[in-house]
C-alpha cells in the first residue's frame, strides 16, 4: 500500500481535520514526505469531477464534501455533534472572537470537552491571547453550515434568525447562553434549594427511550456520586455527582451548584438555603452534647453522619446501620443493629427532610438506649 493510498484512507475514515503529525506517525513516514503526499492527492482531488475536496486548514487537513454539493446532501448527513457541543459552537459563531476563559464562565468545564473536538473538526479556530486562547469559526464552519462566508457578523444574523424562525427569543437566550439543567428525581429538591425553576427531572441510571434522547440535550447534569461511569456514555454535557448524606453534604452540594451555574441560580434562595442548613445542623450538634454513649458505624455513610454529630466511637459501642439490610454485593448489613437509619430505598421527600430523619433516628436511639 503506497504513501498515497493510506493518506486517502485516513482522511476518509477520520471524517474530520487530521493533524500533519498524526498522518505521519499512521504512515511512519516524516513530515516531508507527508506534505508531498498531500499537495499530490490534494491537485488529484481538484482535478476530478468528483464533490470531494481536501483542504489544508494549517498543517491539518480534512477531506469533505465541496460547499457546492453542501446543501444538496444536509438532509443524509450523520448529525454528529450533540446539543450541547453545537450550543457551544454556536456560542462562539456569535460572539466570536471570543476568549476561552469567558466561553468556560459561561458553558462550564465541559466545554473544554467541546473546543478540543471542534478545533479537530476543523470548525473552530485557537489563537493564542493572553494567559487565554482566542476562538473564532473557520471557513470549513461556513461550508459545513451552508454560509456563503465566513464572516462573523453575517454568521451572528443567521443564528439570530435560524432562532427566531424556530422559537423565538427564549430559543435564542437558550442556544447562546442559558445552560440546559437536568437532575435525577432525587436532587429535585437541590433545584428548589437554590432558586433553579427550568431545569429537567431524567432517570440517568436506567433511562428509558426518552430519557436518552434528552440525556443528548442536556448541558448539566446533576447525578449521585459514584455513578459517573455508567451516566457518561448517555450524557456529553458536564455532570456534576453530588453526595447528600450529611448537611455538610447539602451544603457543599447547593454552594457546588451555585458556583457552576450562576446564571440559573437565584443568589438570595441560595443564601436562605445555606443559613438554614448551617443553623439546623448548628441545632443537631447542641442536641448531642449530653449523649455519652460511644458508636458502632456499620458503613461509611454512617460514620459521615456519625462525624457530622461530633459522636464517640468504639468497637462496643451501640451498633448504627442503615435500614436497607443488603449492600449491592449481597452482603448483609446491620445485623444486631440498635440503631437502622432511614435511606432513600425506604424514605421519600426533598433532600433536607432525608437528612433530617437520619440524624432523628441516630439521637431518638440513642436517647433510648441511655434512658
């Protein structure tokens, strides 16, 4: 197989811009030769009448469908950027140029995700600027996206009537800027804690037909801790885990999304949020000053509770579990437990009454126990 040929065959299975470096570590030939290679396929494919090109984008180069043919075969192309990397993309066609660091204030660290694939794709362009990088569109965006050129003034009208044709303003603040929130039914609750009224409510862990559709959608996504792995194949937009075992958690939690989405948050129901969870869990700990019985967690999430409430522990001490019986391992859990604590298999209800019950359950069994 020559030079030539596996050049071709790259440029052709990569369906996106390909690095000079890279086509020369996949033919172990340098860079020289490479170059050669592509000027020659590059006069070949101009030569042909055939609706593929290869353009040189600065020693990266892509094979594509000639902007004349573009229209003519929108209607077959793979749709191969999510939601969220085309709100993205469309962030920086508008605001172009536009500073990486100001693109990640607004989009949160998964973008980051997004640039990296949008420079390899060819549509987006990285210049150095500062302690940033500057991001503008290519002339591969325009031709990909039926553009006539690739001015950013012409590219920012389009986007605004694209929009306004399809849902009016609202579209338009959602595509170049507002984020896309969803949360599994169990952090609910952190939406109303922290002022957030549009968001989505998604089974992420078992999610139905629906459920991944919009899973595509989404730009945030808030999950329990732990379950990252399995979450990520369905979901291209940033996740956040969360953890809500203690107040601590809570308040780590509400403060997490106050930071990440501070365009969707309300900062007076934040500040309300905070003070009362400080102030209840302030409440627990002057509850627990006059118990001297020592305890056994059973688990980790009990000795999170048991360390939140500042409480002695020792291998005799009275023997805390949670109220489920069996961990995910078969394993049974808490046998001879004095004190079972309520978790979400059993409880239902927002994230502080759930917090709430568990440390009920701690001090009413331990009152009980010393009484």
């Amino acid at each position: 197989m020559s030079e030539l040929e596996i050049i071709e065959a790259a440029l052709f299975a990569a369906g996106r811009a390909v690095s000079l470096e890279k086509l020369a570590k996949i033919s172990g030939k340098p860079k020289k030769t490479i170059l050669s290679v592509l000027r020659e396929l590059m006069e070949d494919y101009a030569s042909r009448e055939t609706g593929m090109e290869i353009v040189d984008l600065g020693e990266r180069y892509v094979m594509q469908v000639k902007p004349e043919y573009s229209e003519l075969i929108r209607m077959v192309a793979p749709k191969e950027l999510s939601a969220p990397k085309l709100r993205t993309l469309s962030m920086i066609a508008y605001h172009q140029p536009l500073l990486q660091s100001d693109l990640i204030e607004m989009r949160g660290s998964g973008a980051y995700e997004h640039i990296r694939d949008l420079i390899e794709r060819g549509f987006v362009d990285s210049a150095p600027c500062g302690r940033s990088r500057e991001l503008s569109t290519t002339p591969l965006f325009a031709d990909y996206f039926g553009l006539k050129r690739n001015d950013p003034q012409a590219i920012k009208e389009k986007i605004i009537g694209l929009l306004k044709e399809d849902a009016g303003q609202s579209e338009i603040n959602r595509w170049i800027g507002k984020k896309t929130v969803a949360v599994t039914p169990m952090y609910e609750s952190l939406m109303g804690m922290c002022g957030i009224k549009d968001y989505l409510v998604i089974n992420a862990y078992s999610p139905s037909k629906e459920d991944l559709s919009r899973l595509f959608e989404v730009d945030v996504l808030v999950i329990s801790a732990g379950y990252l792995e399995e979450v990520r194949q369905h979901c291209d937009g940033e996740i956040l885990e969360m953890h809500s075992t203690t107040f601590e958690d809570l308040i780590e939690a509400v403060s997490t999304i106050a930071e990440e989405l501070q365009d969707e948050v309300n900062p007076e129901t934040v500040e309300k949020t905070l003070d009362n969870l400080r102030e209840t869990r302030e409440k627990y700990l002057s509850s627990t000053l006059l118990i001297k019985k020592k305890v056994q967690p059973a688990t980790d999430m009990v000795s999170k509770i048991v360390n939140d409430l500042n409480l002695g522990v020792s291998a005799d001490g009275a023997l805390i579990a949670p109220d489920y019986g069996t961990s995910k391992s078969g394993a049974k859990i808490g046998k001879g437990a004095e004190i079972l604590l309520p978790t979400h298999r059993t409880v239902e209800g927002d994230l502080f009454r759930r917090v709430c019950l568990k440390y009920d359950a701690v001090l009413d069994g331990l009152k009980k126990i010393e009484d």
